[in-house]
C-alpha cells in the first residue's frame, strides 16, 4: 500500500510532464581494459561488427522516442561527435554508389535527433559524468545509456523503449537489473528490494562493487537508467564513495530511501562491452543474428 501510494502521488505530482524526450551519453572514460586500441580512439567507438557501440547506444534511445541526444565527452572523444556529422568529402565521393545506403542508418539518426555536448575534464566518476550533463538536460527526466553494455532484444522493443513504457507508469527513477554469476557480482552495483511484481522491484537497498559475501542479491544493475532531475541537488552533495569516484549508485541509494526507485528486470541480451570477452560475445552474436553484408 506504502509503494502505491508513493507511486500515485508521485504520477499526480508529474501528470503534467512530458515523457520520456533527452538522454545522457557518459563516455568520458578512459576504457583502460581495451588498451592499447583505446589511447587515442574513444571505446564507444569501436565497431561491433559495422556500426560503433555508440551508434546502437543511441540507436536504441531514438526507439525509445528520444530526440535530444546529450554526451558527456572528454579528451580523445571528438571522433564520437564527428560521428554524428556530415562527412562531405566521403559523401561526396560515393554519392550516387551502392556504398551510400551504408550510411543509411546514420543518416535517419542525423535528421531525427539532435546532438549536444560538454566535457567532464577530470574522471571523477559516473555520478560525476551525469552531473556534469546537467546543463544538456535541465529540469527533466532523462535517460542513461552507457554504451559499452550493448542491449539487444530480438523479440520486441529496446531496453530503453521498455523502461521507458514503465517510466510513463511509475515516474520514479528506473534501473535495469539482471541477474550475474556470484563471481561476477564485485564489478557491478547491486540492489536489494521488494518484488511488486515478476520484473519489477522496488529498490530498499543499493551497494556499489560489493564482495561476493557481502552482495544483498544477484541483481547487478546495468548501463540503463531513467533518472529523475532530483538526482542532479542529490549528486552534488554526494561525496567520493567506492574507488574515489562519486558514484551514481551512492545518490540513487538517496532518492530510493526519499521516495521510490525501481528496478526492472529487463528482457533481452546484455553483452558487457567494456571487457574483450564481452565485446566478442556481442560481435558473433550480431554478426550471426542481425548482420546483413
Ligand atoms: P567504466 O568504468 O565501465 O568505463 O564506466 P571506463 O572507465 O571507460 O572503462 P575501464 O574500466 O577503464 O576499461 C562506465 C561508463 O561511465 C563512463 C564511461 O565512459 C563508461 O561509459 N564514465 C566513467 C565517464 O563518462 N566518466 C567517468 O569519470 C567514469
């Protein structure tokens, strides 16, 4: 009764708002378990079979109903916002060839979305990335999709397009859970909640990289999050917590102990990436499932 309560006045709070429309992209880290291929390329560049990460990461926003594509960038990124541009001499040079319908894809993002940018000049965290995108989304409900965990869900809508179907219901910050081995748990957040239904949970507890002993569950929280603007005052007054960075963990751990915060169990597959076992693991699943030539 306490969650429903919660979560109507919370829909009677924001009835007035806009769904889901602008999405943060963090991706100032420096991707050090690829090194040397990420010195001087950014990470969200490199290309699961054609496309780079960071082309299906907002591939998937758009399908979410996002137009406003906000990155968190930093030295060594600017290819990321060339990507999102026009290349005339290339243009040029295969106009009116067969090549062009290769850059079909990016040419829809390009005229459907828009793209804006800002620097986080110190690593200081993902807590510290999404509160320096403030200025990219103002006082409005965002999303966050981290493009190093790719997300595919061949059956029906995007990871982000599911969350945001439940955002629209609840209108509480959402994070995408999914269950990880024991010896996995120590890379990842980790809730503890109270189930309210098969995939959802309402969140009670959150900890960052706990050890395997000390894990609340199995529930890692992933790359996906739909977060409400209150995260922004609760970030700045979150100090440095597990490595020395200011981790969005921490400060989502304050709105669930203010308010609600779900956790959703998503459908789809998860390929982490940011590690090579992961990225190979996502590189043969799209080349044998969704690669055309
Ligand atoms: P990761 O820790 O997975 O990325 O951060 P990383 O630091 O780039 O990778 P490794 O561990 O050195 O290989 C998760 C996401 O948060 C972003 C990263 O770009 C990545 O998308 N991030 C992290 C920032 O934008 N800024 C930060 O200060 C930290």
């Amino acid at each position: 009764m306490v969650i429903l309560h919660i979560i109507s006045s919370n829909i009677d709070k924001e009835a007035t708002q806009l769904m889901l429309k602008k999405c943060l992209f963090p991706v100032a880290g420096y991707g050090t378990r690829f090194l040397p291929a990420t010195k001087s390329m950014p990470k969200e560049m490199m290309p699961v079979v054609d496309k780079p990460l960071i082309q299906y990461a907002v591939e998937e926003a758009m399908n979410a109903g996002v137009a406003d594509m906000g990155f968190v960038t930093g030295r060594t990124k600017r290819a990321i916002e060339d990507h999102f541009d026009i290349n005339y001499e290339l243009e040029k040079e295969i106009a009116g060839s067969g090549k062009e319908q290769r850059l079909s894809s990016i040419r829809e993002l390009m005229s459907a979305c828009t793209f804006n940018y800002t620097r986080q000049h110190e690593m200081k965290g993902l807590g510290h990335a999404i509160l320096t995108g403030r200025s990219l989304v103002g006082d409005n409900p965002f999303g966050v999709v981290l493009a190093d965990d790719l997300c595919i869900n061949p059956e029906g809508p995007g990871v982000l397009a599911q969350m945001a179907a439940l955002f629209n219901q609840f209108r509480c910050t959402i994070v995408a859970v999914e269950e990880v081995p024991e010896d996995e748990i120590h890379k990842y957040g980790v809730i503890a909640g109270e189930a309210i239904s098969d995939n959802i949970i309402r969140v009670t507890d959150m900890v960052e990289k706990p050890a395997k002993e000390d894990a609340p569950s199995n529930l890692a929280v992933i790359g996906r999050y739909i977060l409400t603007p209150d995260i922004f005052d609760i970030l700045e007054q979150t100090p440095p917590g597990k490595n020395g960075e200011v981790q969005i963990t921490d400060a989502i751990l304050t709105q669930a102990q203010q308010g609600c915060v779900l956790a959703y169990r998503f459908k789809g597959n998860r390929f982490d990436c940011g590690s090579v076992p992961g990225f190979i693991d996502a590189t043969n699943y799209v080349y044998q499932n969704l690669f055309k030539g």
